[in-house]
C-alpha cells in the first residue's frame, strides 16, 4: 500500500506550490487514455449520450495549474479530497 504524503499548508493538507505559491490552480494529467462514450440514436436520427467510461493505461501526473511545477507527490492527497 503506497503512503498518502499530506501537505503541510494552512489549514493543514492545504496543497501550496513550493514553486510559485499557488494554491487554487491545479491540473491532473494522464498519459495513455481510453475514453468511450455510448449512445443511442433516437428516432429522428440524432443522437444522446447514455454512458461514458475512461480507462488510464499511462502514468497520471499532479501538476501547478500556474507554474506548471510538479506536485505528483501529493496526488494521493488530492484523490481523497476531490468530493
């Protein structure tokens, strides 16, 4: 089981970027994705997405949304606080 490093910032586990200080902007990439989208078509030949899933074959990075810094070893910390 991998370890969860938590931040340190106020209040505690706040993310700041020891880069350039940001602390609203953030970006999760992932490498080698699958995205499929299922639909049906309607009567009048248009169409409705029903369902989506996405597979991540690749490695998924954590990012500063404003410097571009990398903050991958707090991405466990951001899974378990995404609501």
């Amino acid at each position: 089981m991998k370890k969860v490093q938590i931040p340190t910032g106020e209040p505690a586990g706040r993310i700041i970027c020891p880069q350039c200080g940001n602390t609203k902007n953030f970006v999760e990439i992932a490498e080698n994705v699958l995205v499929s989208t299922y639909y049906s078509q309607n009567s009048d030949g248009s169409f409705t997405p029903e369902e989506n899933t996405t597979e991540i074959f690749g490695e998924v990075k954590f990012v500063c949304g404003s410097c571009g810094e990398d903050l991958t070893r707090f991405h466990g910390h951001f899974l378990e606080m995404s609501f």
